[in-house]
C-alpha cells in the first residue's frame, strides 16, 4: 500500500476555498447531540481530564481527540463520534484540562505536547476491560497530540492500540505559528487569543500572583502567547523549544502503527513542513493524504449527514 496515498475527497464547487472550508462547518454545520456518559479519569499529577463515553457495546473503540480550545460537544467530535458508532465502535472523547466545563486543578493545561496526557486517556479506557481494539483519532492539536504519542511510544504501545488517525494537524509547530502570524490569518488569530484569554483569567483568578493578564492585549500571536505563557508553564524554555519538543514531525519515524495523517493543500492555518512527505515516503506506517481542497478541519460533504472525514477516518480504522 502506498504511503501517500491520493485522495478520494472532492470538495462541493462553493468550497473549493480553504478559508471556506475552515470558516463554513464552524458556522453552519449543526449535529445531532450524542448521549454521552461521561468518566472522570484522575492523572498521575492529581488534575484530572473529563472523557465522554459513547457506546454501542462494541470490542473496539475511538479515542477522539479535539483542537485547541475545543470540547467533546463541538459539532466535528460529534460527528466523528456518529460516523464511528454507525460503523460499530464505542467512542471515547476526551476533554482537554480545564475544556469540560469545569475548571483543571493545576497551573498548567493541555499543550500541543501532552502526550501524556493522552496516554493516561488511553490507559484508563483499555483498563475497564471493555475493549480488545483502540484507534486513536484527533484534530489539529488533538492530532498532533495523536502522532506523537504513537511516534514515542513505537512498538511500546498497549496491545489494543492497533492504529491512529488525524486530520488538520500543525506538525511543524513552529511554521503553523508562523503561518497564523500572517495578516489573512488575522481573524482566527484573533479568535483564538480571545478564548485563550478567558483560559488565562480563570488561572489568574485560581493561582493569584502566578498568572497575570498584565499587557495581555499586546499579544498578537502564537509565539507571544506560548513565549508568555505556555513554555513557562510547562517546563520548556521559550517559545523555539516549546515547538521543537513538542512537535509530531520529531516523532513520526517511531510510529509503528498503521497511522493516517490528512492535511489539506489549501489549509490555512498549516506550512509547508506540516505536510512530511519524507517521513512517509520512509516509512512503513505513515500513510500521508493530501487533499487538494478541505481546509482546516473542514472536509464538508452535502447530501450526507457524515463529512467526508468520518467516512475516511472509519475506513481506514475498521480496515486494520
């Protein structure tokens, strides 16, 4: 099987646009809510992440991971967690620290690096005994999360964890920042410091003289929120060494699962080394898709309930 693989989706002729595609299912897309039920998983550093269950008692189960400052409730988790039960697997999607509605209990929070975090999801899930078969699937930073702890891991996965899938995701951290930087990315930029500031006034208020949003309306990007905020929260010592140690291209020659990356050309938020073609060319595992069209976690499908996303990612998955 090839490793880059050419892709089937072909975009509606209205959206054949990446920042269409980015902006349309966020503003438009409405699914039907699942029935959740939700566990609470304590860490091993005593914070705690919040996982939504969604069952049809099946042996296997998705892991879904979402995108920044996303939730188990957005309508593209949703319609994963739909196009996967169809298909005959339980779901499990998981909160980010402090993303479930309800405030984490440490300083810090779930970062493009986490990996652990993940592992710790993972680890709870298979160990309700539940499941014989796991595929992790995530989105943007879920997705990179989804890469690199499949990258670290290698042939040290649990043995249920049979393969991943992720869409949208900045592998390159440091040239998916840069991009963002750019003036016609200016709107979402905007959007996203807006609601990492509301993250940033709870952990002010919970750890006073800790975190201060002194000057935050200064910041303009990703470099200067992570180099405030994010490296100095979570050990790494700026902004450059944040990127590069959490960064999925650093580990993607350790996957040993069959594990599927699809990133679009026109995606806007992703640069040109968040589409590793030599790690795929290279490697046994990674399968690498590249859409012409789809945008940044879009993918639209009309005439369906499911995007064409759901219907990839529970192909690929139920083929392993």
């Amino acid at each position: 099987m090839p490793r880059i693989l050419a892709s089937t989706y072909v975009a509606p002729r209205l959206l054949r646009d990446g920042h269409a595609q980015t902006v349309y299912p966020t503003l438009s897309r409405r699914v039907a809510p699942v029935p959740y039920d939700r566990q609470r998983v304590v860490l091993s550093d005593g914070d705690f992440v919040d996982v939504d269950h969604s069952r049809v008692g099946a042996r296997r189960v998705a892991v879904v991971s979402h995108g920044l400052e996303g939730h188990s409730r957005r309508p593209y988790v949703l319609g994963m967690a739909r196009a996967f039960n169809a298909a005959g697997w339980d779901v499990a999607a998981w909160n980010f620290r402090g993303c479930s509605g309800e405030a984490n209990r440490l300083l810090k929070f779930t970062h493009s690096g986490a990996s652990s975090d993940l592992a710790e999801v993972i680890d709870a899930v298979l160990g309700a005994g539940r499941h014989d078969k796991l595929v992790a699937v995530g989105f943007s930073l879920g997705g990179n999360l989804t890469l690199k702890y499949l990258g670290e891991r290698g042939s040290d996965l649990p043995r249920a964890v049979v393969g991943g899938v992720a869409f949208s995701v900045p592998t390159d951290l440091r040239g998916s920042a840069e991009r963002m930087a750019r003036p016609a990315n200016r709107l979402y930029m905007r959007r996203f410091l807006s609601d990492l500031r509301g993250r940033m006034t709870s952990k002010a208020a919970q750890f006073p003289g800790r975190v201060s949003l002194e000057g935050y309306d200064g910041i303009r990007d990703f470099r200067g929120f992570d180099e405030r905020y994010t490296a100095p929260l979570h050990g790494f010592l700026n902004a450059d060494d944040y990127w590069a140690r959490s960064s999925a291209n650093a580990h993607l020659r350790g996957i040993r699962v069959p594990a599927l990356l699809v990133n679009a050309m026109d995606d806007p938020f992703l640069s040109e080394g968040c589409f590793p073609w030599a790690e795929a060319e290279a490697s046994t595992w990674l399968h690498l898709e590249a859409p012409e069209h789809g945008g940044h976690v879009g993918f639209v499908s009309f005439g369906s309930e499911s995007y064409w996303s759901e219907r990839r990612a529970t192909e690929f998955a139920s083929a392993l």
